[in-house]
C-alpha cells in the first residue's frame, strides 16, 4: 500500500458456485462491475492481519441471536487463501 503498487487501497474476491465453467478471482486495486448486481456495501477492515470486518448481528430466519450485544464480534470473509499460500 505505501509504495502506491496499485489503483486504490481495495480488493475484491469474486468465489464462483461452479469452478468448472467459471473461474474464481481476487483483485487488488479494483473490482469488475460485471460481477455483481445492484449497489455496493463498503466495510472498513478492523483487522488487517485477517481482513476482518466488523459484524453486528447474526440472525436465523430473520430474529437475532443477541450473540454481538454486549461483545465485539468480528468476520473474515473466506477469500480462499488459505489455499494459495504456505507457511
């Protein structure tokens, strides 16, 4: 990031249902409009080592589970890393 290497400080992952017919992809810099529909939802990082963004609730069939009320609760989106890099 601070050597400036790309377009803006964002990445986007794009994981496909089918593997076969249509590739997975990870972005840094940008994001290809082609793949989603309708309107963004921009979440700031809270924790750079995981990439983790903040989670405010978890719902089952639409009635909270009170999990995230009186703790800070946190996500790491599964980009598939795990499977592209080593130790």
């Amino acid at each position: 990031m601070q050597e400036n290497l790309i377009e803006r400080n964002i990445f986007a992952f794009y994981m496909s249902m089918n593997p076969l017919d249509d590739d997975s992809e990870l972005i840094f810099g940008s994001y290809d409009e082609d793949r989603f529909i309708g309107n963004l939802n921009w979440h700031p990082v809270i924790n750079k080592l995981f990439w983790s963004l903040k989670l405010d609730d978890i719902k089952i069939r639409n009635v909270s589970t009170g999990i995230c009320e009186n703790v800070s609760c946190m996500v790491t989106p599964d980009s598939g890393t795990s499977l592209s890099t080593m130790p």
